[in-house]
C-alpha cells in the first residue's frame, strides 16, 4: 500500500503543479488578448492619422500648385508692363530728342544738356511730335 499512496501523493503532485502552471498560462493569455484589443486601437488609430496626413499633403500640393500658377500669371504680367514701359521710355527718349534738336534748330545754336528746353514750340512741330507721341502710346497699349 505504500507503493499506491506514494504514487497518488506524485500524481497529487503533479496535478497542483499542472493546475498552477495552466492558472499562470491562463492569465497570460488574458493579458495577451487585452494588449491584443490595445493594438488594433492604436493601429486603427495610426490609419486615420495616415489617411489624415496623406489628404493633407494633398490639400498642400494644389495649394503649391494654385499658387504657382498665380505667380506664373503675375510674372507674365509683370513682364509685360516690363516691357511695355521700356518701350514707351524708348519713345519718349525719341521724342525727347527731337524736341530737343528742333530746338536748337530754331534758335541757330544748340542749348546745352543742362538748360531748359524751350517753353513752346512752333506749331507744326508740336503737332508733329504730339502726334508721334500719341502714335507711340496707342502702339503701346495695343490699340
């Protein structure tokens, strides 16, 4: 009988360590499935955060865009009145000119650069030269 008793005491044995071993197993388990639901919120989370940044960008990009053709569209016109002030400061020079030799014309010698144009000049001349003006400042403007 010593035999049988001391083998049920080995297997009561075991069967307490067993039983430990498997409450152990089991709250392990709840704490994987707790840190499990944890995850799959901090996933979730991290998706919308993606989706967020990632329409964000996007937004960013026609904004870049939006604004660079508006630069574009203001550099094209600032080109343009460039261009359309060099040409009429080309003909005012012209017609600076020739107010200028018309002068000295009448008066037999030539005024240096630093005296004053004369007042008024002839009337034909005026016409002339008014006329080139507005001639040049139509062309300019495209009408």
């Amino acid at each position: 009988m010593t035999l049988t008793l001391v083998l049920d005491a080995a297997i009561a044995l075991l069967l307490v360590a067993t039983i430990v071993a498997c409450v152990l197993l089991h709250r392990r388990l709840g704490e994987l499935r707790r840190a499990k639901g944890e995850f799959a919120t901090l996933v979730a989370t991290f998706a919308h955060a993606t989706t967020r940044a990632e329409a964000g960008v996007a937004a960013l990009r026609e904004a870049g865009a939006t604004a660079g053709r508006d630069l574009d569209d203001k550099l094209e016109a600032a080109r343009a009145l460039v261009d359309e002030l060099s040409f009429v400061m080309e003909h005012g020079s012209r017609l600076a000119e020739r107010l200028e030799s018309g002068g000295r014309k009448r008066s037999g010698a030539g005024p240096s650069a630093t005296e004053a144009a004369p007042s008024k000049p002839a009337g034909d001349e005026r016409t002339v030269v008014e006329r080139d003006l507005f001639k040049a400042l139509r062309a300019a403007r495209g009408g």
